[in-house]
C-alpha cells in the first residue's frame, strides 16, 4: 500500500475510529499504524490471514463510507487550507499587528474557546 493511501486511512481512522467495533478499530491501529503484517495479525489473533485482510478491506471501506455522507476529514483539510493562508495574509499583510497574529495563531492550534 503506498504511502498517500496509508495516511488517508490514519487520517480517516482519527475521525471515524470511535464509530468502529473493538476488533475493527484493533486490527486497523495494528496494519495501519503499527506496521504490523496481515501474517503478524492472524497468528496473534489466531485466525486465518484471510479473515485479517476481509476485516481490513471491509473497514477501510466503511472508513471511506464515512467520510462520504459526513465529510469531517475533507472539511479539516479545507480548514487547514483556510488557516494556513489566513496566517501568510497576516504576516504579509499586518506583520505589526501582535494581537492578530496572536488570534491567529490560536486559532491554528484549536485554542479559541
């Protein structure tokens, strides 16, 4: 699996994760974020190495489903867009201005209550 693929599904499995079961959230953290093979899973999990790779495949997918009807990982990507380019215009535009870049810098770092 190349790299893009890995970090969409990461990225996926941190807003969607809480949605999963215990085993499906289990052998997600252990393929996708521990570097573990399907080989690895299914002797530690005793089962076959095609039941590993079925629950992967069919997470994944409802990984994916999720994101389709609630969009939560495309909309932090267009937020993250957003502020990245509200804090350039700040600091090309109101280098000066200590509160806004303050403001600003809050924001990017979720500290506005």
């Amino acid at each position: 699996m190349d790299l893009a693929k890995k970090t969409k599904v990461n990225a996926l499995f941190d807003c969607y994760g809480a949605l999963l079961t215990t085993k499906q959230a289990e052998y997600l953290r252990d393929y996708f974020e521990d570097d573990y093979s399907i080989i690895e899973i299914a002797k530690a999990e005793n089962v076959s190495r095609q039941a590993i790779s079925d629950n992967l495949k069919r997470t994944v997918e409802q990984l994916e489903h999720y994101e389709q009807a609630l969009h939560l990982y495309c909309d932090f990507q267009s937020r993250q867009r957003l502020e990245a380019d509200l804090a350039e215009y700040v600091q090309q535009h109101y280098q000066q201005d200590q509160q806004l870049r303050l403001l600003v810098e809050r924001l990017r770092n979720q500290e506005i209550n």
